[in-house]
C-alpha cells in the first residue's frame, strides 16, 4: 500500500515537471466536474425539500396534490442562448 502510495506521488510530480500545463488543465478540469456534481446534488435536495414542504401547505391548504417530483440535472437542461 505504501510503495502504491510513492509511485503515485512519484507519477503526479512527474506530470506536474514535464507537462506542467497539460497536468494543470486536467486537475483544473477534475475539481471543475467534483464543483458541477456537488451543485447539481444541491439543488436537488433544496427542490426536493421545497417540494415536500408545497405538499404538506397544499393538504393543509385544501389544495389538490402536487405532480410528481422531478428534478433535471444541470448538463441535461437546455441553455438559453
């Protein structure tokens, strides 16, 4: 586990040396997904909870039920360009 460990780091330091633009602009890429998913996985559950919360205003309300929840994820809506 530790030899995998040094290799590892070996490789990266490596990268970072020899293709020092190549290996920024992955990295740079990678936390850009990690960032998109953890939004995209925020604004999820905030609209799943705000359609719980008109669920319970509506039986209280009187008011018919809501549709069914559905959420679409950031890289599948259209943009408005």
């Amino acid at each position: 586990m530790l030899n995998g460990t040094y290799l590892l780091a070996t490789l990266v330091v490596a990268a970072f040396i020899l293709w020092p633009e190549e290996s920024i602009a992955v990295l740079t890429a990678w936390s850009l997904k990690i960032q998109m998913h953890f939004l995209n996985y925020r604004l999820k559950w905030m609209a799943w909870r705000m359609y719980r919360s008109i669920i319970k205003m509506s039986k209280e309300s009187g008011f018919p039920h809501p549709g069914p929840f559905t959420f679409v994820n950031i890289w599948d809506r259209e943009s408005s360009d």
